[in-house]
C-alpha cells in the first residue's frame, strides 16, 4: 500500500491482547492491572480475516504484540495460521519473555522468523521496581533458551527510563559483545505512563556506550521491519541499535499500522485511533473491509506531534498497553 505521501506501508502490528503478566511502569498503571471489563478482542478468526485482507493489500510483515501475547488462549495456533497466509513473508512477536520457554519450541515449529523481548533492567531489584516483578532470573534463562533456536533474529528492547535504569545500559549492551543479539535503546514515548518518565536521547546513551566499548560504526544492512539504526561494535558477536522517535523522528519513512486489541486501526502511534474495523472482520464485509484498510492508511498521518510542548487535542491519551506498541 501506498499513502499519499508516497510511502510504501507493508508492515502492520498487531495487539492480541491488552493484558499482560507484568506491570511495567512506562506501560500501564496499577489501576488498569485488571483492565476495563468492556474493552473487546478481536478472535482468531477475525485476526485471519484482517490479515488476508492486508496481505492483498501489500502487508507482508505482521508483528504479533500485545500487552503480552503468550497469554493470549491459542496464541501458537493463530500465529501458525497467520504465517500460512499467502503473501505474509514474515511474522515476529514483542513479548516480555517471562514465560517463553514453555512456548518457545512450538513457535519456532509454526514458522514464528523473529522475536523482540523487553528487558530494561538486569539488576534484580531494579527489574521488580520497573515491572512490578521479581522475573528476572527466568527471562535471562529464556533468553538463553531463545538463541538455541534459530530464529532469524533475537532483539532485545530497552526502553531509555533516564535516571531510574541509566545505570544498566552498558551492562545490557554487553549482551551482544558474546551473543548474537541485537540490543536495540529506544527513546520512552510520551503517551500515558510513558509521560511521566524523563526523557533521554539514545544519541547522549550511545556517546556514554562508545566511551565504554569503542566507536560505533553504523551498518547500512536491514535489519527487520522497523526503524531502528544498527551499528557494529568492536569484538561485537551481535549489535547495538537504537529507535529514536522523539529526537531523530522517522516519520518520512514510516512503513505501518497498527490495530488494537480491541479491533481499531491507528496508522500512526501519537494519534487517536482512526476507526473501528472489528464490525467489518468477516466474510461477508471483505470487500469493504479492504476498502476501509486502504482509505486509513492512504490517509496516514504525515508526521508525529510528540515534541510539540502543548498538548493537541488530537493525541492519543491511552496507555501503551491499550494501544499495542
């Protein structure tokens, strides 16, 4: 699909659950644990029928978000079927990795390419004050357990929390100088809990990582379907990356959309959603399903608003774990 400012959209996420098993602070609040009762999911059976309607369309990469989807009833199952779609090239999965050795096996067998893990503190009691969890042990080991797998990428993701984890960024760096991993430090939105977080630039954290383990070079290789710039690192089994929305916008080149748990399509992150599809998720409404997908994103949003100092009325004032990331 193309939008009108001639952008090629061939990625979509998509959130398959609003829950989640941990509680981390830049996310959700402790109030929204449980989430409202009202709040819908889209089945499996909807998810399908939207991703053969995006797969006509040009969408050839699916990321399977959530909150956490590895709760989600079924979830190997959906992403197996999803991957069986013609013209879906690649399927990949944010997950917080906290119960992913009990998946682990079946994932990779349903053809699951690649998989993203959060992972924004490696001290014990750093990781429970940010998640609300005492997991760490059990998400390093299923790190582990991922990368004897295969998968065509492991990326670990490390929201930039400023002084609250500033402390654990070359120590989680270091797990790509012995490992073929890709640590990726990304810029905190400010979108619900995300606001309340100070802000700090992934350029200041790689001048900090570079006194450390040496001059960055930057690689020019696609690394995945999202934004984030890779650099190489001396005596670097894996690499370092970083996604930088606020202080290095990427709006130009912006290649997705995004639906919610609740079967709503944003095509872009700062925004409101655009509209409700869930009505038009089957057989009988393909035809104007398609239609719809494809007037939404013709009309994607040309640029972000997160730098400007007064609030628009247009931003979207959800927590991250209602929109899916």
């Amino acid at each position: 699909m193309i939008d009108k400012y001639k952008r090629s959209i061939d990625y979509a996420r998509i959130s398959v659950i609003d829950k989640c098993n941990l509680n981390c602070i830049y996310c959700t609040t402790k109030e929204n644990i449980n989430f409202s009762p009202e709040r819908g999911t889209i089945s499996d059976s909807e998810i399908i029928i939207l991703c053969k309607a995006l797969s006509q369309l040009g969408i050839k990469n699916i990321k399977i978000t959530g909150g956490e989807p590895l709760i989600r009833n079924g979830i190997v199952d959906l992403i197996a079927n999803i991957k069986n779609i013609d013209g879906i090239e690649n399927i990949t999965l944010t997950t917080n990795g906290i119960i992913l050795d009990k998946y682990i096996a079946s994932l990779k067998k349903a053809g699951l390419d690649s998989m993203n893990i959060s992972l924004d503190a490696l001290d014990n009691d750093l990781f429970k004050s940010i998640t609300g969890h005492n997991k760490i042990n059990e998400l390093l080991k299923n790190i582990e357990m991922a990368l004897e797998y295969n998968f065509s990428s492991i990326k670990i993701n490390c929201v930039l929390l400023n002084d609250l984890n500033h402390s654990e960024y070359v120590n989680i760096a270091s797990l790509a100088k012995h490992k073929n991993i890709f640590v990726r430090f990304i810029e905190v939105m400010p979108i619900g809990e995300g606001k309340s977080q100070g802000f700090i630039s992934s350029e200041m954290i790689k001048i900090e990582l570079e006194k450390e383990f040496g001059k960055f070079e930057g690689t020019t290789r696609t690394l995945g379907n999202g934004p984030a710039l890779y650099y190489n690192v001396a005596n670097f089994i894996g690499k370092i990356g970083f996604i930088s929305a606020i202080s290095n916008q990427f709006c130009h080149k912006c290649n997705r959309i995004r639906i919610t748990s609740d079967g709503s399509i944003k095509n872009c992150l700062y925004y409101k959603k655009n509209a409700s599809i869930k009505h038009l998720l089957n057989e009988e409404n393909f035809k104007e399903l398609k239609e719809t997908l494809y007037d939404i994103v013709y009309e994607k949003e040309k640029s972000h608003d997160f730098d400007n100092t007064n609030e628009s009325r247009n931003a979207d004032m959800e927590n991250m774990s209602d929109i899916g990331g």
